[in-house]
C-alpha cells in the first residue's frame, strides 16, 4: 500500500485493528488529512468509524501500523485531539462551566486557576452559553449540552478535532442549528476537523473531503471524495451546485448498496 | 395503587390515627390478658417513656444508666466502628473496581464473609481485644464494612465509560481522574452503601451490646433481667427514632448528589 505522506499533518499508514478475540474491525486504512480541512468519514453502521476514532484520539491502540499527527507517532490519548461524544460525556456534578474547566486545568498546567476558568468562560462565550455556564448538565437542553462538550473539546486548543456522530442524538432543527454553529466557529478558528457521522447531508454541508469506508468486518477505505471548496457555504448548495448533487447520488448509492449487504446478511 | 393520589396532610392524619388505633388496641389485649398476666399497656409504657425521657441522662452506676446515656454510648461504638469501615471501605472498593487483580484477591473475603452474621465475630474481638468497648466497636465495622465496599466497587464498574474517555483524552493522571471523575461518579452508590451499613451497624449494636455490659441493648437486656417489659418497649421506641434519624441524615445527603433529579 502506497504511502501518502502530508508533511503537515495526519497520517494514517496502513491501519488494522484486530480484537483480541480475532475480529478485525478495520483492514490497511491509510489516508493522509491535511491541516486545518474539514474531513468526515461516513460509512454503514458498523463499518468500524467509531473504532477508527478511538485510534486517532489514542484510547485504541492499532494492531497493525501507525497513526502521526505532525509527524509524531500516537501513543496515547493526548491534548493535543479534542473529542466531542455522541451523548455529550458532560460530568453531570460539575456545571457547564466546570466540565470546561476541568479540561483546561488538566490539558493546560501552566495556567493559574483565575487564568483557566477566565478561558472557560471566554469557550463558552464563543458557543454562546455566558448566560447558562452555571448551569448543570441536567437543566441543559441537548444541543447546549453539546455546545459545552464543543467548547470543552475546543478550549484546551487542539490541533485536531475529533467528532463522533455529534449530532446523532438531536432533534432535526437542534441539528441544523448545531452543525451551522460548528460551521460558524470553524470558519472562525480553524483546526483540523475529523467527523465520524451517517448523514450525507452532514458530509456535504460541513466537509472538504468525504473517506467513504466499505462495510466490515475488515472495514476499508472505498473512496474518498475531495469536495469544491465553497466556503462559507450554504444549506442549498446541497441541492443545488452540480457537483454537489452528483456527489451527493455515488454516496448515496454507495451506503444504500453497503447498508443492504449488511442488512440481509444472514 | 388503590388511590392515585392523597393531600400531605391527609397522609400525616391517617398515619398519626393508625398509630392511634395501634396503641388502642395493644392497650385493650393488655387489660383482657390477652397477651399474659401482667403484660403492660400502652399507657402504662407510654407513661414509661415520659418518665425516661424526663431526665435521660442520668448516670447511677453501670446498671442504672438514662436511656439518653445508653444510647449516647451505643451511637459513640457505631459511630467509631462505621466511620473506620468507611474509611477502609470506600478506597478500597475503588480499588476493587478499577483492578481485576484487586477484585480477586478481595473477592473470596466478601462473598465468603458477608452472609456472616457479625455477631459471629464477638468470642473472636473478645479474645483479641479482651475488652468490651473495642470488641463493640469491631463488630460494627465487620458489619459496615460489607455494604459499603460492595456498592462503592459496583458504582465504579458502572460509571459512564464516556467520562473516562474524556479524562483519558485530555491527558489526566491516574490519580486526577479517580479523585476529579471517579469518585464524584461514583458518590451515589458510595451513599448508598453507606445507608445500608449504617442500618445494619444500627441493627447488630444492640445485640452485640446484650453481651458486652452497656449502651442501650444492654439496657434491654437488664431490663429483662429486671423483667419490667414496658422500659424495654421505652427502649425498642428510642431504638427505632434514633434508627430512623440516622437514616434520614443519608436519605438528604443522597438526594444532594442525586445528579439525574
């Protein structure tokens, strides 16, 4: 498998994770991600994309070959990746403002306790929660609970972020908000971003470049889709840019042939 | 699920009147004889209960104690003995929960040594200790230690691995992430365990204190070698308020760190 070496960042060579039991979720995954593009990867459930986060962010280890981030070798989670969870992962004893600034106190040591909870306002102020950060998780709605878990993962400046389906447990419109929220703040800071979702329309709105995997086990890479570079962009151009729409019709064929194969395996 | 629901007050009356009608009907089987010649009433031991609770700290020697005296003895052992249990319970159980080697060692001790009565554990204090205060305060924490353990190292293999995660993620050190993460998740279940091993600490001090010559079992335990029954009604009536204060006291404190509410 050829090597395709960013000198900027990301790295992923030759990537398989076996369980010890024998399974192997992922098969020679490599892809290199440049820095500060907004990469998703989408595939079928159970294509091993949740897997493939826990190895970018370090909380896996990969059987076979390696992950580099600026080319470092990963060896363990780090401050260095931020995570936002599906189900948010907010410690329902602290507030908002604590779940923020617990990351900072622990990912940035060098900074006074006035200094760190001054920077947990500041993230919580760009998200646009100053006036619920001494709220607890449970007097929070979904999406401001998530807009904490964004502000938590972006306050302790990471030079990548990663996303596992953040969007996954939301209503319709708490989504759109959220995912132009993200837009927003990504235009305004750029970092690398990488998305684990299964809404193409997610992909397309949020992305620079798609990685579509195959179904697993033994999950692979099928493709991966560079998309125009419209930014900012718009919810319509979904439906309306040419190339946006036949993108939209392969990923669309794609995970519908890979769903059905999954689906009616017996 | 007879009625859906019934006002505050309406409870508190219905209650006080069935404790009414109790009292009632204790004091008419007591006259009738119904329940052994001389068998007191309820006026009779209520009457008790005025009397000793006049003045219930009087002290005139060992075997004429104010039942306020007895009992401050009796909360004094359990308190010592349930506070020490704690202590060793509590990080031992996160232990046990975070390390399987830790779970295993301990495992063969808890699921042998927990169906055990405590009170099995007194001939063993006092022949170690060959004396009845610390023997009380053993057995205590023998029977506070069980539930607390087991509950703290149950909340910890169930915490939400998400947390975890998080910490991991940002680079927190083992120690930060149990004392910052798994001990605030694991709160509930600590008071849990906590409530359940002070109603059993409550529980086993007055039968232990029949054997060991003071605190409030003993008290009963003289007053049936005095064969006057309505002081031990008047003893079994402080027994289950001072009970019921102690479990109150965990029923706030869980309810302060009940995270879902």
């Amino acid at each position: 498998m050829s090597k395709v070496f960013s000198p900027e960042l990301g790295l992923f060579d030759s990537l398989t994770r076996r369980r010890p039991t024998g399974y192997v979720a992922l098969q020679d995954i490599s892809l290199s991600i440049e820095k500060n593009t907004f990469v998703s990867i989408i595939g079928p459930s159970g294509c091993g994309k949740s897997t493939l986060l826990n190895l970018l962010a370090g909380l896996d280890r990969p059987s076979v070959g390696q992950i580099l981030v600026n080319g470092e070798r990963v060896r363990g989670p780090g401050p260095d990746r931020g995570i936002i969870f599906q189900n948010y992962a907010l410690m329902p004893w602290l507030t908002a403002l604590g779940n923020v600034e617990y990351a900072v106190e622990t990912a940035c040591s060098g900074l006074s306790r006035g200094q760190a909870k001054e920077r947990a306002r500041e993230y919580l102020a760009m998200v646009g929660l100053d006036r619920a950060m001494h709220r607890f998780p449970k007097q929070l709605s979904g999406g401001m609970k998530q807009r904490v878990a964004i502000a938590r993962a972006l306050s302790i400046s990471p030079s990548i972020l990663l996303m596992d389906e953040p969007f996954g447990a939301l209503d319709a419109l708490t989504r759109s908000y959220l995912q132009e929220e993200v837009l927003r703040i990504w235009e305004d800071r750029r970092v690398t971003v990488v998305l684990i979702t299964h809404s193409i329309e997610e992909a397309l709105l949020l992305s620079d470049q798609i990685v579509l995997m195959s179904r697993g086990p033994a999950a692979t890479i099928a493709d991966v889709i560079n998309l125009p570079s419209l930014r900012p962009r718009q919810r319509s151009v979904i439906d309306q840019h040419p190339e946006f729409v036949d993108i939209k019709h392969r990923l669309e064929e794609h995970l519908l042939k890979e769903t059905r194969a999954v689906e009616e395996r017996t | 699920m007879l009625e859906n629901r019934i006002s505050r007050t309406l409870a508190i009356v219905i209650s006080f009147v069935s404790v009414l009608v109790a009292l009632l009907v204790w004091q008419i089987l007591a006259t009738q004889g119904l329940l052994g010649k001389n068998f007191p009433g309820s006026f009779e031991t209520l009457k008790e209960l005025a009397w000793w609770l006049s003045d219930p700290f009087f002290d005139n020697g060992p075997n004429d104690l104010g039942i306020g005296t007895n009992l401050l003895i009796s909360l004094r052992r359990v308190l010592i003995g349930y506070g020490l249990a704690v202590l060793v319970a509590v990080p031992l159980g996160l232990l046990v929960g975070m390390s399987r080697i830790a779970e295993s060692s301990v495992n063969p001790f808890m699921q042998l040594l927990k169906p055990v009565s405590p009170l099995a554990w007194l001939p063993i204090g006092l022949f170690v200790f060959r004396d009845s205060e610390i023997t009380g305060i053993f057995v205590i924490f023998i029977s506070s230690v069980w539930p607390t353990l087991i509950n703290t190292a149950f909340g910890v293999t169930s915490i939400n691995p998400d947390f975890l995660k998080v910490s991991r993620s940002l680079g927190a050190s083992q120690f930060r992430t149990v004392v910052k993460v798994v001990l605030p998740a694991v709160m509930p279940n600590i008071l849990a365990g906590m409530r359940i091993s002070m109603g059993t600490a409550w529980l086993v001090i007055v039968a232990a204190e029949m054997l060991l010559g003071s605190g409030i079992g003993y008290f009963i335990w003289n007053e049936w070698n005095n064969l006057s029954l309505p002081n031990i009604f008047v003893a079994i009536i402080v027994i289950g308020f001072a009970g019921l204060m102690l479990d109150q006291i965990f029923g706030s404190l869980q309810k302060r760190f009940d995270y879902q509410a």
